[in-house]
C-alpha cells in the first residue's frame, strides 16, 4: 500500500452544498452533521447544505463548516474504504480536523473551538483595517526584503507559504498595498488583495491567539494515534501536550504548507488524499512535487479511484 496523508482544507474551500450530497447518501456522514449541530446549538448542517453564501463567509461560521464538512468526508473514507494515513495536516483552519482526525480532539469540542476562534480573529482587527494579497513568482528571501520597505510603521508580513513562488502576505491595509505596488513595480507576475474579512497569520493577529489560548484550555486534548504535521514547523508533531502551544502560535505565524508537503514527502509519503470542500490543497501539492499523487473526497464521486486499504 503506499504511505499516504490525509489532507484538510482552511478557509476559503467554503460553498453552500458542501457535504450536502455525502450527508444524503451516507448516514455516518449525517451523524457527523448532527454532532456538530448539538455541539453549537443551531443547525451548522443546513448552512453548509443551503447557504446562504453571505451567512456561510462569516468567519465564525465558516470555519466549523468546514471543519465538519471534511470530518464527514474523513468517516465516509473510513467506512467504504478502510485506509488509514501514515500521516495528517492541515492548512490553517484544516490542522483542527487534522487533530480530530488523529484522535487528539473530539468533534464536538473542536467545531465550537473553530466557531470561537473565527469569532476572535474577525473581532481582533476591525474590518477595513487589515488586509491579506497574493503574491507570485516570489521567494521567500526576496518578499521579506519587500514587506520591510512596505511597512513604514506597520505590519506586513508572508502569511502562507502555498507552494514555489506563491506566498501569500498579511497586515494593516495601506502597508500591504504598498507591498503590492512594489511587487509589480518589480516585475513580479501577479500581485493581488484577496477577499477575505481579516488579516490572518500575522502579528495583528495577537488579540485572537490570547484569547484562543484561554478556550483551548477548556478542552481535553489525548494522545493522537497519528503524527499531525503542523503548520508553524512543518514537522510532524506526535506530542499531544504540544498541540495547544502550537495552535496558538498559529494564529499569528505563517502557515508553511509548502514546507509540510515537503516533510511529508521527505518521511515517505507518496500519496495525498484531501478531505472536504474544494481541490486547493491537491492543486498546491501537485506544484509541490508533480509526482505525487493527489485524491479529493467532497462527495460519493471521490471514492472512485481512492487507493485500496
């Protein structure tokens, strides 16, 4: 069989009918839904089904929406499939189901854990303050040079590392449009705002991970039964009194995908399935390393081709 990762999308994979159609065909599927319904006190499950898509972009509904619609497709996979990961991770928002996935946190602690933590991030910087932007065809090295200069007084900084030349950047809106003017002034190929509603994995960030850190004290985190690579170091954390120190500093840090493709890789791996909404994350991994093959489960049709347990 060969060595194969579970991936979990983050933000921005969201769209109304997500999970609708494994939750009609698959009643572990529907479990998962209901769960995560009695956990938050409101049906989670008819906004992820129905919409309505201005509801489904609050950042304190997205995230456990999509937390539950990759937990559901996670249960699906199990069952019809019996595979089981050499390892796990997530982007952002994804390293929770990660963690659900690996047994460290349960499903009804970590949605309401995600719906606080988009919560805190939406209120810890006014909307219209911070900003994020892509910028392509960039290294690392070169794009921390450009934020410096950018910044005058304030923040900016790489936020997601995605793939080879694509990092996506951080911080107060003005500096960060003035990172996007010396991009293309530059040359860089593309240098564009992103719409999302803050400025994440930066340090404008702060506010959120102190309050993050007091909620996930709430919760009980046990021994995870697979390494969950994590998106501060990129490296496959097994510890699971790490794993609130780590998520907390993932709320200001960047998230190196890049880099945890690359230690998934570098430890074996050799096929990445992704599990929830959307085909992001097998895109980048296929930027990552283009022999890697690459699987998403979002409805009944992923099954089809699934590597045999």
């Amino acid at each position: 069989m060969s060595n194969t990762a579970f991936i979990f999308p983050g933000q921005g994979s969201q769209y109304a009918g997500m999970g609708k159609e494994l939750a009609a065909n698959f009643k572990i599927a529907s479990e998962v839904f209901a769960e995560a319904d009695d956990s938050l006190g409101f049906a989670l499950s008819r906004l992820c089904h129905e919409g309505p898509e201005e509801d489904l972009k609050l950042t304190a509904n997205t995230q456990p929406a999509i937390l539950t619609s990759s937990i559901a497709a996670l249960r699906v996979v199990q069952a019809e499939t019996g595979l089981t990961p050499s390892y796990l991770a997530g982007h952002s928002l994804g390293e929770y189901s990660a963690l659900v996935a690996s047994g460290a946190v349960s499903l009804a602690d970590a949605v309401r854990t995600v719906r606080a933590r988009g919560t805190f991030m939406q209120e810890a910087v006014p909307v219209g303050v911070g900003a994020m932007a892509a910028i392509l065809g960039v290294e690392p090295e070169v794009l921390d040079e450009l934020c410096a200069e950018a910044a005058q007084g304030e923040i900016v900084s790489s936020a997601n590392f995605n793939s080879s030349g694509q990092i996506v950047i951080a911080g107060h809106v003005g500096a960060v449009n003035r990172a996007i003017e010396l991009a293309k002034a530059r040359g860089f190929r593309k240098a564009m705002l992103l719409p999302v509603s803050a400025p994440f994995h930066c340090a404008l960030m702060k506010p959120a991970a102190e309050r993050l850190a007091e909620a996930l004290e709430r919760i009980e985190i046990t021994p995870l039964t697979r390494p969950v690579v994590t998106n501060v170091e990129a490296l496959a954390n097994t510890d699971h009194v790490r794993v609130r120190e780590l998520l907390v500093a993932q709320v200001c840090a960047p998230v190196r995908w890049a880099q945890s493709v690359e230690e998934m890789i570098r430890l074996g791996v050799d096929t990445f399935i992704e599990l929830g909404p959307g085909k992001v994350l097998s895109g980048l991994v296929k930027r990552i390393n283009k022999s890697a093959a690459t699987f998403n489960v979002e409805d009944s049709a992923g099954l089809k081709g699934l590597p045999s347990a």
